[in-house]
C-alpha cells in the first residue's frame, strides 16, 4: 500500500481550474489540512485517508465555498473549516455509498472497499464524519452545527428513498428531486448558506446563498446522472452506466418512462422485471432511454436548474467574484459536451 501511496503522492497535480484562482491559496490550505492533518492514530487509518485524499476529486464543494465566502464578506478561517467540513461529509458519504453500490472505482482509482473491504470502508468513513464533527464543534457556532446536523440527516433520508424506490417506474419527478435535494444538493445549499452567516449577511442574502446551492447541488445531480448514461468508466473514473443496472430509476430514465410514446412501456415492463438479470434486456432498456430522447430533456431540466442558481447570485457587486461562480455554475453542464 505504500507503494501506492507514494505514487499517488507523486501524481497529485495542484493545477485547479482558472476560475479558482482567486481562492487557490486558500483551497491548498484545505487541501494540506485534509491531506496532513487529520488526526488518524492508527497505521492503517493514516493509511486509508492519505489514498481517499490523494486519489482524487476535485474540491468542487470547498471551492465554491470559499467563492462564496469571498463574494459576502471575506474569507475567515472559519470558512476554511467549514471548508474542510463539507468536503470530509462528502467524501464519507462517498466512501459508504460505495459500499452500499458494490463500487470498484471511484474517481479513477479503486474504492476503499476493493482495495480493503466493506468492514473497514464503514470504518473509514465513520473516521471522516468524526473528523467533521471535530471541526464542527471548534467552529463553536450552534447555527451551523444545526445546519450540518441536518445535511447528514438528509443525505441518510436521500439515500434511503433510493433505495426504498429501486426497480419502482411509478417513482415521480417530484420524488426524484426531493431525493437529490436531500442526498447532493443539501450540502452545497448548507456550506453556501454556512459562508454568509460566517459574513453576518442579512435573512435576504442567506436565503440567496442558500437558494444557489439547491439550485446548483440539484443540476450537479441531475448531470451526474447523464453521464452515468453517455460515459465511459475512464471517462468519469467510476464504474458507468451503473445506475438503471442497479435499479436507481435517475432523470433519463424519467421523462422516457413519462414519453407518450408506446416504447414507453416496454422500459416500465423491463424495469420491473429487473431485466431478468439479463444484460440484453438491460440494453434494450438502455437504447430505449436513448431513443426517447431521456438525455436530452434531462439537460434540459438541469439547465433550468443552473438559470435558477445564476438568478441567485445577481446580489454579488464584484463583478469578478460573481463572474467566477457563474463561470463555476455554467462548468457543470459543460461537462455534459
Ligand atoms: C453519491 O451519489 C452519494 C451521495 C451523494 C450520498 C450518499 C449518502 C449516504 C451513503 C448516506 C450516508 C451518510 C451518512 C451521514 C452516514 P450517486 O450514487 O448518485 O453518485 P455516484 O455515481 O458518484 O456514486
Ligand atoms: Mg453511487
């Protein structure tokens, strides 16, 4: 594993995007803190979080964060806690997420539960909410532990309305946007929220910041959701078109199944019979998503999304800082060309 580490180590690139320079600074000291300081004891722990931090992901919650913090006020070191606070949620919940999928990739490297297993990725990841909650508590901010509180609360409710509507094509545009309010974009809305208390913002600005991060946390999903459809594995470095195979019914699959059309049908039928645990019923299933054209209504709807979390930023004077988050919010359809 050292070797791995060490390679990994070598590899890592602090290039980030350009629209994150005016907080890079800041950004590398999340990242030193989530990469040096964490307080694992144990061999093994220091082990596991060293690769989860150096195997990936691209900061995109920390940065946007931090854009924000700097758009209301100025960044304290409170916003870089905060910071730090949000990326390590999101990475645990990642960590058990792939537990819970069977995943073997996860940003383009193997997922803690290959390369270890189920018993120690649970460890992992409950290490990494510990973490938050140890930053939490130094933030010494009841408002904003009430906040993360209920972000973990809600990413366990999202991830359980997965579930409980796996292999269901009655699931409704309504249910499946709640569950991605409650498992993705509840925590962007909590650590843009999170930025403008930390400035004293007045109710209106905060319910704006609030507001952008639902807005842009539900697009995020919604696109992650195409890729899952018209990616490779190498591509997005985890396993692709997992999705439907595992019964979690996203957007594409959703406007095909409420398409008019007779075809229609035949994707509720393959669904509920799970695809007979065929891959060429999987593929029919797949094809007719395609042909209903289930992809493109759902970039559609994530741009609406992006449209409503632009509106949200308009309060933003520096025309600078508002052109970065905009530039931010435009780069997650662009992902989709
Ligand atoms: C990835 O989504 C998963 C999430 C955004 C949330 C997962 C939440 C849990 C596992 C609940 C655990 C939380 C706590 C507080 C214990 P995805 O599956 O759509 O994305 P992917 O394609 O990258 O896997
Ligand atoms: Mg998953």
């Amino acid at each position: 594993m050292k070797s791995v580490i060490e390679k990994l180590s070598k590899e890592k690139s602090t290039q980030w995007p350009d629209f994150f320079n005016v907080i890079s600074q800041e950004l590398e000291t999340v990242e030193e803190n989530l990469l040096v300081k964490l307080s694992a004891k144990s061999k093994l722990l220091k082990e596991i979080v060293s690769y989860i931090f150096l195997s990936g992901g691209k900061r995109f919650r920390p940065a946007i964060c931090l854009l924000m913090a700097k758009a209301t006020g100025g960044i304290k070191d409170k916003h870089i806690t905060v910071s730090e606070i949000t990326e390590l949620i999101h990475t645990a919940s990642l960590v058990h997420d792939d537990i819970i999928d069977s995943a073997k990739l996860r940003r383009g490297n193997e997922t803690i539960n290959s390369l270890w297993n189920d018993k120690i990725s649970v460890i992992a990841g409950d290490f990494l909410f510990g973490q938050a909650s140890v930053k939490l508590g130094e933030l010494e901010n009841s408002e904003i532990v009430k906040i993360y509180a209920n972000v973990l609360s809600a990413l366990c409710d999202g991830e359980i309305e997965q579930y409980s509507l796996l292999f269901n094509p009655s699931i409704t545009m309504e249910d499946y946007i709640r569950k991605s309010t409650s498992k993705t974009a509840s925590l962007f809305a909590a650590c843009c929220k999170s930025s403008a208390i930390l400035n004293n913002q007045d109710l209106k600005i905060i319910k704006h910041c609030n507001n952008f991060g639902l807005s842009l946390g539900i697009a995020f999903q919604i696109v992650d959701d195409i890729l899952d459809f018209i990616s490779n594995s190498n591509e997005i470095g985890k396993d692709a078109c997992s999705d439907l195979k595992n019964g979690v019914i996203t957007a594409p699959t959703l406007f095909a199944l409420n398409s008019p059309d007779e075809r229609a049908k035949q994707i509720r039928i393959l669904i509920e019979s799970r695809f007979n645990n065929h891959e060429k019923d999987f593929n029919k299933a797949i094809k007719l998503v395609f042909e209903l054209g289930g992809c493109e209504k759902a970039k559609q709807l994530a741009i609406s999304h992006i449209e409503n979390a632009k509106e949200n930023v308009s309060f933003i004077k520096d025309p600078e800082l508002k052109g970065c988050l905009l530039t931010v919010t435009e780069a997650i359809i662009k992902k989709l060309a």
